[in-house]
C-alpha cells in the first residue's frame, strides 16, 4: 500500500519534509532566543539603572564614550552654563511637558548638554528657570544622544527657535556655537523647582517592536513547520485513496508524474472523459 514512497517523486518529497521541518524549527528556534536575549538585556539595563543611582558618580571622562554599559552610569562634570534650549512634547507620569536643556561649557572646550528638569505644558521659555551663574558642578546619570524616531523621540522637523526634538549631538550641533559631547546628562535632583527626568535604558535593550517581531517570527517558521508535516500526511492519504481506487478499479493507477495545479487536474480530467 506504502510501496510508492520509494518511487523517485516521494524521495524528492520526503528528502524535502525531513529538511524543511528541522530548518524552521532551528530558525523559529533562533528568533526565539533573539526575543529572549531582548528581554534579559532589558531586565538587566532597568536593574542597572536602578542600582547605578546608588553608586558614587564618576568624572565624564571616564565613562566616554557612552554604551549599553556605561549609559545611566552617574556622572559628574564642572563648568558654566551657557546656550539654553527646551525640548517639546515629552512626557513624565501619564502628562505632558518639556524638558528644559542647558549646555555645560567645560574646561575642555566642548559643552554638555544637561536636562536640568521637566515642566508641563507647552514649551514656553518663559516658563524654564534660568541656569546658574558661575561655575557649577553637575550630578546626574549618563545618557546615549537619542535618535529622533524611536523610542518617543519626535522626528518633526520646524520647531521654532530655541527648541530641539532630540538631544543629540547630530541634532544640536547647527543650534547652538560649541563642540558638543556626543552624549548628555539627566540631573539627579531637578534645577529650580522643576522635576527631574527619570534615566531611561540603552538603546536597543527594551521590549521594542523589534523584540516583538522576533516573537511573531518564532510562532511563523513553527507553523511553517507544522504546515510542511500537515502537506506531506494529506499528500500521503491522497495517494493511498489513489491507490485503495485503483485497485478497486474505480480509477487508473497512481502515476511517478507529480500532480499539477487544480486546473492542470481538471483539464486532465476533462481530456480523459
């Protein structure tokens, strides 16, 4: 009855099922761990973030450049502040507001940018307090410059002056007139009544849509997998019934050709009638 699995055409298919079937399951496999290894990076950042606002703040060199290890690392730089900016549209606890970002002029002749705290609203310079005079020295957590686009982050352009979507080198450098780093600072404490703006973790650590396109992934190579099974058991029972007809004389004799399309099947039947 099973004899026409050794033909050559059901070679050709069982070599196929016997490697399609561990080839999905070792990629749904990999997207698998790919989503996993996304969620223990984000564990991990958000218990460091944590832990780190206990640890003692170190100089900014040392934590240059910033990475998934050193970003919400605390920091501490001196210097005076200078070119003020406010950046719109971000949110802290379920409202909205703006940051107000000022940029520390070190000794070593580039400038930091520093969010010294949050305000509600709408962005309104007169709304964000004046920095202090002087020299300062800031303390607070180390953060990547943020992509415009992701994570929150606006991508709009044409802002009005004195305002800023992302904090980043690329976006500050035409605004204001220093060397900036290629990094910026959340203060611990707001500055001057204003609330101070949580650190966030790394890039490419947190349960994003690409974390969950690994998962969606997973579940489509495994049914790939329980589809090829599902073919080649329905294929098998298509000829097995081929072949209980045939011997009941109720149809002609499965053949080694391949079986076309329905329509092929149809014309077939109709050349044969």
């Amino acid at each position: 009855m099973y004899r026409f699995l050794l033909t050559p055409r059901w070679w050709g298919i069982n070599v196929f099922v016997l490697l399609a079937i561990p080839f999905c399951v070792f990629m749904g496999s990999w997207q698998l761990s790919r989503f996993e290894d996304r969620v223990q990076d984000h564990r991990t950042a958000t218990e460091e973030v944590s832990a780190e606002k206990q640890e003692a703040a170190r100089p900014l060199a040392e934590l240059l450049p910033v990475d998934k290890k050193t970003s919400g690392d605390r920091v501490t730089a001196t210097g005076r502040y200078g070119e003020q900016l406010l950046v719109p549209d971000r949110r802290l606890d379920g409202r909205s507001g703006f940051y107000v970002l000022t940029l520390l002029r070190t000794d070593e002749g580039r400038a930091l940018p520093v969010v010294r705290g949050w305000l509600p609203g709408t962005a309104d310079p007169a709304k964000a307090p004046a920095p202090a005079a002087g020299e300062v020295t800031v303390t607070g957590a180390l953060q990547a410059s943020e992509t415009p686009g992701s994570n929150g982050v606006s991508a709009a352009g044409g802002l009005p002056a004195g305002q800023t979507g992302a904090i980043s080198a690329a976006s500050l450098v035409n605004l204001v007139p220093y060397d900036l780093y290629d990094a910026w600072v959340t203060l611990d404490k707001g500055d001057s009544g204003m609330k101070a703006v949580p650190a966030t973790a790394p890039a490419d650590t947190g349960l994003d849509l690409k974390a969950f396109q690994n998962l969606g992934y997973t579940g489509e190579w495994f049914v790939f997998a329980g589809f090829v099974v599902f073919m080649w058991f329905r294929l098998v029972r298509r000829e097995v019934e081929f072949a209980r007809d045939a011997a009941l004389g109720l149809s002609p004799a499965p053949s080694d050709t391949p079986p076309g399309t329905p329509a092929e099947e149809a014309a077939r039947e109709g050349a044969t009638a």
